[in-house]
C-alpha cells in the first residue's frame, strides 16, 4: 500500500508560498507560507498536517485495540497538539500530545486506558515519530 501527496514551493523562504496536494483530492493545492506555518497567520502547514493524521490514526489504532477486547466504541474523539521547536540542530518535532475521550458501552476505565495505551505505541503515525507521545485518555460515561 502506497499513499501519495506532493507539495510545490516558489520563491524564498519567508517571502515564498507553497501549495500542497494529496492525490485522493481531498488536499488540492491547499496554500501553505512561512507565516502560516511560523507565525498565527490562518492557514494549514506541514505541523498541521501531521497532527491532523495523527489524531485521526490514533483514533482508528484505538477502535482496533477495543474491539479486540470485544468493545465497540460509540465514539472516540483525539486531539493531537505538536510541539515544534528551535534546537541546535534546527526545527525539530519534539512532543506531541494525545487528548482523548471516548463513549464505549460496557468499558471500564482500566480497559479503556489499556487500549488506548497499546493504540498510543501501535499507531503506525506514533511509530514514525521520533517525538515524545504522552497522552491523557478519558471514558466517558
């Protein structure tokens, strides 16, 4: 299985602007810039992106990880907050950090953390990452 995405730049660094693609549609030259990546100016960057596809792997690792303990979730909700930062070496991804709720019927609080635990370093994203992952996982009643 292949996944593919591609990403065009033009000009200089903070005066440039980049688009970028996914060959599903779903991006199609979605704009990027020095600014909306560095600075608050509203638009996606690469960071984004990222959290974006680790919320969303972590949340499908989870509903796997419960239903081999014969739970089937109504609903798991994760949000991914990414950490860049100015090192020595350059900018560099150190943490990301893992919110979750989820409503699963007949779940306790022990097997749910379980779950969540094993999505958190089965996750094909988590693996992929060399930040820190920490997570807070809750179950709703």
């Amino acid at each position: 299985m292949q996944r593919k995405a591609s990403a065009v730049w033009k000009g200089g660094l903070k005066d440039g602007k980049g688009s970028v693609s996914a060959s599903s549609g779903v991006l199609s030259n979605t704009p990027y810039s020095f600014t909306t990546r560095f600075e608050n100016t509203p638009g996606t960057n690469p960071e984004e992106l990222i959290a974006a596809a680790h919320a969303a792997c972590f949340s499908m690792a989870l509903s796997a990880q419960l239903g081999n303990a014969n739970l089937t979730p109504d609903s798991i909700n994760t949000t991914a907050t990414l950490t860049l930062e100015k090192l020595d070496s350059g900018f560099t991804i150190t943490a990301v950090h893992l919110d979750v709720t989820g409503r699963v019927p007949n779940a306790d609080a022990a097997a749910f953390q379980k779950a969540a635990d094993n999505a958190k370093t089965g996750c094909p994203v988590s693996k992929v990452l060399k930040a820190n992952i920490t997570m807070n996982a809750k179950l709703e009643a």
